[in-house]
C-alpha cells in the first residue's frame, strides 16, 4: 500500500487553492454558528454561492459531461468536510436528483434540474412514516388516482422528512395498491412542497439537528410528477436507498470514502484527537494524565477501536462507525472529567464540546437509513447468506 503524499498537477492544484478560497469567504463562524443554533445543517446562501461558482454542477456531472475529474470531486468533497461545509439538503438534493434524471420525465427534467444545480431548487426524502421505522415498503401513505388519470390524491404523513423547511421538492413513497404485495405497491413521486395540502412541522433532535415531520392531507399531484411505473416505485427508489445504506462496490481508484458514514466518523475521530492531546499535556508538575496506566490503555482503546471503524468499508463500515461512536464518546468524556459535558459554545468545555457531541451524535448516526439492527440483519442475510431473521415469539419450554 502506497501511503506517500499525493503530487497534484498545476492545473488541480489551482481547483484546490481556488476551492479553499471559496470555502474561506462562504463558511464564516457566522454561519457555523447559525447552523448549531438552527439545527439545519443548510445554509441557503452558501449553497447558492456554490451553485453560482459552478461546484454543485460540478461534482453532480461527470469529467465527460463537463464535470469534475474524479480527482477534482474527491479534492471538493473532502475540503467541504474539512470546512465544515453545512451538508445534509445538498446531500439528498444530489442523491435525489440522480432518480429524477434516470425516471422523470423531460419536463419534469426541464423544471427542476437546472435550479438543482444553481443551488435554488433542493430536494428531501420522503420515506419513513411515524409507525413504520426502518421498513419503508410498510407506507401508508396513499396515492390515489383520479378517473381522468391526470393526477393523484395523497393523503397520509412522513417523519424525519430532514431539511423539507428547506426543499422545493419530497421524494415521496407511496402506496398505490394496498392489496398488492409490498414491494410492488409503492408509486414514487417528487411531489412541490407548496402544493396546498402539505403542513411541515419541524422536530429538534438530541444532537441539536432539525428534522421534520410531513403531513399530506388531500394534496393533489399532477401525473407528470411521478417517477418510474405505477407500482414500481421499488424500482425508482432502489438505488438511491442503496446509496443511503452504504449497499455499493468500492470504486477502482479508490478516490471514495471508506464508508458512507465517514463524514460522520470525522467527528469522532476530532475528539479522539482532542482527548489525545489533553490527556498528553503535563500540568504545572510535570504530570500527564496519560501517564497512569488506566488512562493510557483507555484512550489507546478508544483510539484503536475508531482507527478500525474509519477503516471499515461499505455497509460494514456503516455499522462499525456508529457503534464505536456510541461507545468511544463515553469512555472519551469519563477520561477528560466533568467539564467534557458542556456542550459546543460553552465556556470551560474541556475539549470545545467534541466528546460530548459526538455522544448526542452517535444515537442519531445508528438510525440514519435505518436501524444498526436493521443493518445487521441486512448484513447477516445478503451478505453472510444466513438467512431471514425470524421475529417469531420463542416457543414456550416444554
């Protein structure tokens, strides 16, 4: 393995410097600050600026379509990361917008992708419905098609629609045969979230984040709206969800993140690096905190379990990343003492509030997409071919 420093040409470099002095001018502690306060993890005018200086369009198109090399994309991607760039709209916005281009229509194309990549026009999921957690293909929310063909009635309501306070458009499931199996009685839709009918109302999370919850009462959408076959939204909504899973092959050149999770893990591996360095700073007697054994072999733990975790690729690594979260931001802010538990912003936050957000971080991180449960059923199944799991009720002893 080839660990040596990557040599850029004259011309990447230059993408490079020009990407870091955007990013300087447009992330301000400003705006850093606001999104903590707003919990959005958006930042409109950012996103606009972006899409102005041609970045969205960019890093969605590829080199032979005029986009980026995938070197470029890799070099944006990652200083975005180390800019803190507010990412979760953009980040459903380009997922989303890949569906549109494969099954809507060229009208439907025509409307919405040219704002996607200017940055005006955003996109959100809607999938999880407030009594069907992880199963998606459990929706209730129905669709309904009127004589004339020409448009649908929905009705129902969606949760953790993140970011639709933000979006011109849902990516919405539904169901448009409830006596069909199903998997093969979902219509997908990409529904204008000024349609009259639709109420959103947002939810604040542990970790600080805004999500949302969606309701759909008699909202009318015209046909051209929808995505893919009556009844083969599984179809349309298979490769983006694959996406969100971390269900994907590793590309050959290897400029991808390890997991899909890793923009997640970074926040770990920030606090590792803060504790690491508290613990190893000597007080007024020459004391390091690291130098007790106990200390040592915690954070050496903690540190070799996240070095792991970040090294776990796919949906492997989509599990191990959130569960080591979960159980290094514990052991992290017991070794730095009771100050670790102010939160980010706080005077006397030991670390800046790094351990402590990652344990409010860690709960959310096991649920995106789904459940950690439900990714390891999905691991033991597909990819270790044991089997369905069996929820049956255990038989009684005889």
């Amino acid at each position: 393995m080839d660990f040596s420093r990557v040599e850029l040409s004259g011309d990447d470099q230059a993408f490079l410097d020009e990407a870091r002095a955007l990013l300087s001018t447009q992330v301000t502690e400003d705006v850093l600050r606001r999104d903590r306060e707003t919990g959005d993890n958006f930042d409109e005018d950012v996103h606009l600026a972006l899409g102005a200086a041609g970045y969205i369009a960019g890093e969605w198109h590829g080199e032979d379509d005029g986009g980026f090399s995938r070197l470029r994309n890799r070099l944006w991607q990652l200083e975005k990361r180390r800019y803190h760039v507010p990412w979760v709209t953009a980040g459903t916005t380009s997922m989303i917008a890949k569906s549109v281009k494969r099954f809507g229509s060229p009208e439907v194309q025509e409307e919405v992708l040219p704002g996607v990549f200017s940055g005006h026009i955003r996109l959100c999921l809607g999938y999880t419905e407030p009594d069907g957690g992880s199963d998606i293909a459990t929706c209730k929310t129905r669709a309904v098609r009127e004589a004339d063909g020409s448009s649908w009635i929905i009705n129902g309501s969606k949760m953790f629609t993140t970011g639709a306070h933000n979006c011109q458009y849902v990516f919405l499931i539904t169901n448009t045969d409830p006596e069909a199996p199903k998997h093969k009685s979902l219509t997908m839709f990409l529904v204008p979230l000024d349609t009259p009918g639709i109420e959103i109302q947002g939810i604040r999370t542990v970790d600080g984040d805004r999500t949302n919850i969606v309701y759909y009462s008699d909202v009318r959408v015209d046909d051209r709206y929808r995505l893919g076959e009556v009844n083969g939204g599984w179809t349309v909504l298979r490769e983006p969800l694959n996406a969100e899973h971390g269900a994907v092959d590793a590309s050959a050149d290897g400029l991808q993140d390890v997991s899909i999770m890793m923009h997640q893990g970074g926040f770990m591996v920030a606090a590792c690096d803060k504790a690491a360095a508290i613990v190893g700073a000597a007080d007024p007697s020459g004391r390091r905190p690291v130098d007790d054994g106990s200390v040592a072999y915690r954070l050496g733990r903690s540190v070799a379990r996240m070095e792991v975790a970040i090294s776990t690729p796919n949906i492997f690594g989509r599990v191990a990343l959130a569960q080591t979260m979960r159980d290094v931001s514990p052991d992290l802010m017991d070794l730095l003492g009771e100050a670790s538990a102010l939160p980010i912003d706080t005077d006397g936050a030991i670390d800046g509030g790094a351990a402590e957000y990652v344990y409010r971080f860690a709960p959310l991180v096991g649920i995106y997409g789904g459940t950690l449960e439900v990714f390891r059923n999905m691991i033991g199944q597909y990819m270790l071919g044991l089997g369905k799991p069996n929820y049956s009720p255990a038989k009684p002893a005889s």
